[in-house]
C-alpha cells in the first residue's frame, strides 16, 4: 500500500466510511448477515451500480466480508468484518446525532424517518 498523508486523522475514517451510503449499509450490517437484494430493499433509492461499488470498496478496505455459498443458483452475503464492528460505537454516535437534529429541525422523528428495523426503537 503506497504510503499517504493526512492532514488530520479523521481523513483517514472518511476515506473509508465517507459519501452518502457506506454508513447506511455498515448500519444495517450491524444487525446481521445481508444479501445485496436485502440491502437494495433497505435502501431503495440506492442504485444497483452504487451498491455494489460501495460493497467492494468496504470489502477491500476490510470493513466487510462478503461471503460466497456454492450453490445453485449463487448465493452472496455481507456481513461485519472483526475489524468492522470496531466502527459500531462510531455508527451509534452518527444516529444519535442525526435523531437530535431531525428533532431540532422537525421537531419528530415520526413523519421524517422511515420505518424500518433501524429506526424501531424510536417508534
């Protein structure tokens, strides 16, 4: 790996877990073994090209496992790599901060975040 430079540490997590989907997949990965249909599903307005993008580049980080069964027809999952979970407090953090601010600016959550398994403890 050719060596960097960072201005501040930081720089180096969001070289990992930056842009608008890596943290939503990471989050939902945190509560089990995902095939990339179920993560579409979670995140319908993701596009196939940009999942699976995003699935490579947290594999080759080291961040995610993908996991191949020999089977017919194939079967694919994802799930958090050792090295992944120690980015659970930091994904718990960003959600909590975000049900603040949602609440700041709209006041609820409820006609804001969608149902779903990540937001059940808010409803």
């Amino acid at each position: 790996m050719k060596k960097k430079k960072y201005n501040i540490s930081v720089e180096a997590t969001l070289e990992v877990i930056g842009g608008k989907w890596k943290c939503v997949i990471l989050c939902h990965l945190t509560h089990g073994k995902k095939r990339t249909s179920e993560l579409k599903r979670l995140m319908p307005d993701i596009t196939q090209k940009m999942l699976t993008q995003q699935l490579r580049e947290l594999e080759e980080d080291g961040v995610i496992n993908r996991i191949v069964y020999n089977q017919v027809p194939p079967k694919v999952e994802y799930e958090l790599s050792e090295y992944g979970w120690s980015l659970q407090g930091i994904l718990n953090s960003l959600c909590t901060w975000g049900e603040n601010h949602i609440i700041k600016v709209y006041g609820d959550t409820v006609d804001v975040l969608e149902e779903n398994v990540l937001n059940e403890h808010l409803r």
